[in-house]
C-alpha cells in the first residue's frame, strides 16, 4: 500500500469511525452504491466514489472520489468529498451541508507540522508494534505455554493485587533505570532494568492476551487464544485519544502476574524454594 492511500484510509477512519454504526457501508478502493429502497445509516468511501439512489440517514464521506445523488436520495447528514466532486440530481433530498475539497490529497500536500501527518505515524507505529507483538507472543506461548497460562490464571483469580503489582513495578522501575542512566557509572544498571522491564512486558502482554482469548472461547489453543487475545487488545489501542491509556491499563494485571509468579515459573527470586508451591509442567 502506498503512502497516499494509507494516508487516505488513516484519515477517512479516524473522522469517521468514532460515529459509523454497524450498518454503515464502507468502501475501499472500490465504488459504493446505495440502491433504491436500501438504507444504511453512514457512507465511507476511500479511492472510489459513491452513488446514492436510496437513504441514508447519517453522513456521506468521500475521499479521492466522486458522490453522485439521483432522483429520489435521501441524505439525513453532511456529504463530505476530499478530492472529488458532489453532483446532486434533482429530486435528492439533502438535509445536511455539501462540502467540496477538490485537488489531490497526499503527504506532500500537507502541512509539515500537520495533525494529519501526526494521527498516520502514530497509525504506522501501532501496526509495526502490534505484528511485533504478535510474533513475539506467539513464540513465547508456543516455547513456555503452561507459563503464560499460569500467569495468566494469576491476574484472573486476583485482578487488583495484579494491577497493583503492575503499577508498582512501572512506577519504581523506570524511575530507576532513568535515574542510573544520569550517571556514567549506572549505565549497566539502567540497561539491565530496561531490558528486565521490557522483557516483563513482553511476557505480560501474552498472558494477558492467553486471558483475554481464554475468556473468549476456553476451546481455543494456547496460541490461537494470544492470538485472538491480543487482536481484541489491539482493536483497543486503536480507540482514538483515549485507547493508549485504555491499553495500558488492560496490561497491567498481567505484568504484575509474571513477576508474582516469576514468569510463569513460581520459583522464589532469591533464596530456597521450600514451602512454594511446585514449577508447572513445561
């Protein structure tokens, strides 16, 4: 996908995509047409052009692309058409405003400093992120399986020590490590605590992604529930201005599982391991 058209999709979603009802028709790269006697509530269409004969009750948005309205349309919202043209026919109703934006849109035409510019790479960033993270949590419970689903059990029978122990462990770790990092000689140490944090939140996310899954359907497979898990986690972050924070706070029942159960393992952190409960099975 080029440049131009995933900046087409990542900005015709994020205007409209807080308000489209399930039974809105989405088109991409491809025409959409609103027949005779049909109603959907919204119209997005991204590199096509829509045509509209029935009813439509909410908004029409159209981005590289033409909105053509005959006789007998019904439009109870605004029609919007970046880079293209609206040609209303007579006998079409429309309640709302008719905006216009022709020319052709692309990264180039934007502001450098743009909101646009910023909503796309935050989009390309959560994309790379959420293929890194399934790859990763697909190899962590495809080698230490039991592990994540001990841990996840962990943050389920007890939710708030779990996210307690989570928020600890951020709140105490990362000002650590920033706090070594300040001095030449804690550099090793603030390394060693990034990576340690990192790797707690790599484990932590797949077990709450084997949770998550788990709930879904107990019939899944230990890796078809990270996978499900972590999609349905995913769809979250992507929520607009509110769905990082919503993210983060999803996955911190299961940072504070891994270390309560030290990665799945229960084994102490230091000393003996007398009077703990046994490793589960690998």
């Amino acid at each position: 996908m080029s440049k131009r058209s995933l900046f087409l999709l990542t900005l015709g979603f994020s205007l409209f995509a807080g308000t489209a009802q399930a039974d809105s028709l989405i088109r991409i790269s491809e025409n959409a047409v609103v027949k005779a006697g049909t109603e959907f509530q919204d119209v997005i269409v991204i590199n096509g052009s829509a045509l509209i004969r029935g009813r439509v009750l909410g908004n029409i948005l159209v981005i590289r692309g033409k909105v053509t309205t005959r006789n007998g349309a019904y439009v109870g919202g605004d029609i919007i058409c970046l880079g293209g043209e609206i040609t209303a026919r007579p006998g079409a109703m429309i309640l709302g405003s008719k905006v216009e934006i022709g020319g052709k849109i692309s990264w180039k035409s934007l502001p450098f400093f743009s909101l646009a510019k910023v909503m796309l790479l935050s989009f390309l960033y959560k994309i790379i992120s959420a293929v890194i993270l399934l790859l990763l949590s697909v190899f962590m419970v495809f080698m230490w399986p039991n592990q994540i689903r001990y841990a996840a059990e962990e943050a389920s029978s007890d939710l708030v020590k779990s996210t307690l122990v989570g928020v600890l462990a951020i709140a105490l770790l990362i000002p650590l490590a920033v706090g070594f990092a300040i001095t030449l000689f804690g550099l090793p140490i603030a390394l060693a605590l990034s990576i340690f944090l990192l790797v707690v939140s790599w484990f932590g996310i797949a077990s709450m992604s084997y949770l998550v899954g788990h709930k879904i359907s107990s019939h899944f497979s230990p890796i078809m529930a990270v996978v499900v898990g972590l999609i349905v986690l995913k769809f979250i972050h992507f929520v607009p201005f509110i769905g990082g924070m919503l993210y983060f706070i999803a996955i911190l029942p299961g940072l504070g599982a891994i270390l309560l159960t030290r990665f799945g393992t229960n084994k102490p952190w230091l000393g003996s391991s007398r009077n703990r409960p046994s490793k589960p099975k690998a």
